[in-house]
C-alpha cells in the first residue's frame, strides 16, 4: 500500500524534473543570445565584460542553485551520501560561475568609472550572494564535517531547506531585476506617458531653442540614475520652469 501511494505520489517527477531542465536551458540560450548577438558578445577586456555578470549569474544562482535543490527528489533511491556530494558539487560549481559574475562586473565599473552599488538590483544581489556564500559554508560544516552531533543536523535541517528555497526565489527575483535595469538603461529613446517627468541625477544648462529643448527632455542617459515620476500637469509646469533655468539643481539647498 505504502509502495502504491509513494508510486503515485512521484508518478509526475520525471516530467517536472524534465520541463524544469527545458525551462531551464531555454532561459540559458535566450540570455546567451540577446547578449551575443544584440549587446556585442563576449570579452574579458573591453565593454563587452559587462555581458559576463549576467550570463554567470543566471547560470550560477539559477540554473545550477536550482538543480541542486532537486538532487534529493530526483536521485531518491541513491544512497545518502553520493546526493549529497553532487548537491554540494553543483553548489560549488554554482558559487564559482557566479563569484566569476560578481568580479567581471566590479571590474567594468572600475575601468568605466561607475559608481558601485548604485541601485536595488545590486544591493539585493549582493545581500543575496552573501547569504548564499553563508548557507554553504553552515551546510558543509553541519553536514560534511564528520563528529557533529546528530541532534544538531536533525534541528538545522528544515531551516537549511527553508533557507536554500528562499535564496533560490530570491535569486530568480534579483536576476529579473538586473535584466530589466539593463534592457531599460539599452533604449536610447524611452517613450513615457504624457503625465510622466524623467528626472536625472546630474542636470543640463537651459536649452538654446525650442528643439534643443525637446530633444533634452527625451535623452537617456544611461549613466545617471533614472527615475520615471507621474506628476500632475500642475506640478510638471511647474518642475520644467523651474528645471530650466541655468545651472538650477533638483536638490534643494
């Protein structure tokens, strides 16, 4: 009776491992594309390091993080120990492709002179590699390391599972984030709603002409820290005078 319902209750676990693995390398191929064949491709040197950050990332607290959350469903009738030395293998393997992310993108700051840390997508992924880096190294000592006691790995367990699904979610959640700041910060021309100011952090000298004027108010820069406001018509008329004048800062005193 016990083997029937553990039969049936595993019957669909072939087929979700199986679409998880599709989804997965689907999401994989179609970064790798967008990035090689519409941001420049690859390169260690040169703009192109950037494209680095995201693909390791995706790869490394995604695909890889999330393979290894499936090891003891997938590889159930193993024995404990080979799971749990693959599930620690990919874990490893994941923390490397993404500590290799992480240093690419560091690196095209220095050399670009970015500001670090400028946004939520970054400090969400650097709270989350953090605890990720934190997880694995409590994990190993408490199940790896041999003459723990068993009580202890008895309590941890639920928490350790707990935590690597959250980091998981979490993880999926910053790399959304990050692929729509790059996607936002790539359109030269951003189309906002006619109630809607973009505001910069740096500011311009008033325009010389009525064209001038019209193509400032439609500029991107990708360099600066953007933010889209829907104002009333009021208190727009009221910014763009105020924003025109020469040398005039959006900081008050």
């Amino acid at each position: 009776m016990e083997d029937s319902l553990s039969h049936q209750n595993t019957g669909f676990m072939p087929y979700l491992v199986a679409t998880s693995q599709i989804l997965g390398v689907a999401v994989l191929a179609i970064t790798g594309t967008w990035l090689s064949r519409y941001r420049g491709g690859f390169s260690w040197e040169g703009p192109e390091q950037f494209n680095v950050h995201p693909l390791c990332m995706v790869l490394g607290m995604v695909f890889l993080c999330g393979d290894a959350l499936l090891v003891y469903r997938v590889f159930r009738h193993e024995t404990k120990r080979a799971t749990k030395i693959l599930h620690g293998a990919l874990h490893i393997l994941a923390l490397i492709i993404s500590l290799v992310g992480i240093i690419a993108v560091f690196q095209f700051h220095q050399k670009k002179k970015f500001p670090d840390m400028y946004s939520i997508h970054s400090w969400l992924g650097i709270a989350t590699f953090s605890f990720y880096i934190l997880q694995w190294i409590i994990g190993f000592i408490v199940f790896f390391v041999p003459g723990l006691a068993f009580a202890y790995k008895t309590f941890y367990k639920p928490l350790h599972i707990f935590f690597g699904m959250g980091l998981l979610v979490t993880s999926i959640a910053t790399c959304l984030l990050g692929l729509t700041e790059k996607v936002l910060f790539s359109i030269p021309n951003p189309i906002l709603p006619e109630r809607c100011t973009l505001l910069t952090s740096n500011t311009e000298q008033s325009p010389k002409s009525t064209d001038d004027k019209e193509i400032r108010q439609r500029k991107y820069n990708s360099e600066t820290h953007l933010l889209g406001l829907c104002l009333p018509s009021h208190t727009q008329t009221s910014l763009t005078s105020y924003t025109d004048k020469p040398h005039s800062k959006l900081n008050p005193a």
